[in-house]
C-alpha cells in the first residue's frame, strides 16, 4: 500500500510539474523571447531569469512528489567560465542553473534537442548553446564547440562522458569536446560532481518513483588550465579523478551521516 501511495503522490507531483510549465509558456513567449530580440543585449539576464524561476519551481513540486534536492557551492558565470561535470540525469541541468550566479551557463547539446521540446528548445537557442551530432558529424560537432567557447562571455558546461551514467557511476571522459574547449578557451575551471540523479536519468523513471530521488550537486574550484597545451590530456583526466574522488568523499559523509 506505501508503495502505491508513494507512486500515485509521485505522478500527482509530475502532473503539477506539466500544469507548471504549460502556465510558464505566456511568460517565455509572450516576454522572455520577444525581449530578447527587442533588447539583445538583456538576452542572457531573461533567459537566466526564466531559467532559474521554472529550475527553482519544478524541483520544488518534485520536492513535494518525494523527490530530494541539495546543493553545495557556486558557480560565478559573471565572467567566462568552464565547467565540467559529470552527468547522471535530466535534472543536472536545473540544478546546476540554480547555483550558477549570476547567468545561466549555456551547455553543449544534441541537435535533436533543437526543436519540439517545450521551453528546453527555446532556452537553448536563447542561450547560444552549441548543439552537435558527433555520430553524424564529429568534426562539425567539434567545430561547433570551439566557436562557442571562443564566443560565449559567460559559464558554458560540458558532460565528457557523453551519455547519462545507468548506475551513477563516472563514465570514461569522451576527451574531444572539453579539450577543444580548453584550447580555446583558457579561462577558470569549475567543477560541478552529480549524484543521486541517475534514478531519474529518463522522464518514464520519474513517474512513479520521485521519492527514490536524493539528489546532491556540488561546484568546486577553480582549477587553472595549463599554459602548455600538450598537458591538456592529462588536466582533463586530473579533473576526472577530481570528480570521482569528490563523489566518493560525498558518499561517504552520506553513509557516516545515517549511521
């Protein structure tokens, strides 16, 4: 019986998330979008600001479904920033546009994310996130990415693993992308380590099962990238290392906590 009830309070959470954005959509079309080609200049402040609130209010309502959310440090996107961060759900992105201050940092994204996704494709577009096709077409997708860390005056993410972790784990770094992004752009590094939000890697995983969710994210750094090039390699795996070794410290401060 708990277990129908925790399901049932989890998909009525979710429904209200649906009611959330469909009420959200005047605001993102009828001011965010238009002010943002009226006054090119305040893109990056609406966009930001639309972000956060619809961030801040989904995973306030998932909150209620069961769902947990923590948060540690900041990112300060004020000025040019990469960040690297591990990837474990769909959530990732929210939480990390909560502790980004004070602009949401754009992220590298798949074409296919382009259009037809409520809000998700608008914001994209709005925040100039580079968008690519490695399967069918790296070297374009690689291109993609170095204009946008030489163009972009603010935070811009990258998930090297490529895919969402299954079991929460850190995937082997896909190197390409975060190294293109590091040749061309020296600036402070960041990183944001993930966990708990792998039980909700897909939408279908949080229907009946948001109380599963205990999610922590947590920004560290900065990291300085090397002057020499050629020690690039080796700084993306450090940062790598860096994220499992924070994830391992996390957990078990977790573990000691509920002993």
């Amino acid at each position: 019986m708990l277990a129908v009830l925790r399901g049932a309070r989890s998909l009525l959470c979710l429904l209200l998330v649906g009611v959330l954005w469909v009420a959200l959509t005047p605001l993102l079309r009828l001011v965010i979008v238009p002010g943002s080609w009226l006054l090119p200049e305040k893109r990056l402040s609406l966009v930001s600001f639309y972000m956060k609130l619809i961030s801040r209010l989904t995973l306030g309502l998932m909150h209620l479904g069961g769902a947990r959310f923590r948060r540690e440090g900041a990112l300060p996107t004020g000025s040019r920033v990469t960040i690297v961060a591990n990837h474990q759900g769909l959530l990732d992105i929210m939480q990390i546009t909560i502790m980004a201050q004070p602009f949401a940092p754009a992220f590298v994204t798949r074409t296919r994310y382009q259009r037809f996704v409520p809000h998700v494709s608008a914001c994209i577009r709005l925040l100039h996130c580079p968008m690519v096709n490695p399967k069918r077409d790296r070297v374009g997708a690689v291109k993609a990415i170095r204009r946008a860390a030489q163009e972009l005056p603010h935070g811009l993410i990258i998930f090297p693993e490529g895919h969402r972790s299954r079991d929460g784990e850190v995937r082997p770094f896909r190197n390409v992308g975060v190294e293109a992004i590091l040749r061309a752009r020296r600036v402070p590094v960041y990183i944001v380590v993930n966990d708990g939000l792998w039980k909700a890697r897909r939408f279908v995983d949080t229907l009946f099962r948001l109380h599963l969710v205990d999610a922590w994210s947590g920004a560290y750094g900065p990291f300085e990238v090397p002057e020499d090039k050629a020690e690039i390699p080796a700084f993306v795996e450090s940062l790598r290392e860096e994220i499992i070794r924070r994830l391992e410290e996390h957990r078990a401060a977790d573990r000691e906590a509920a002993a």
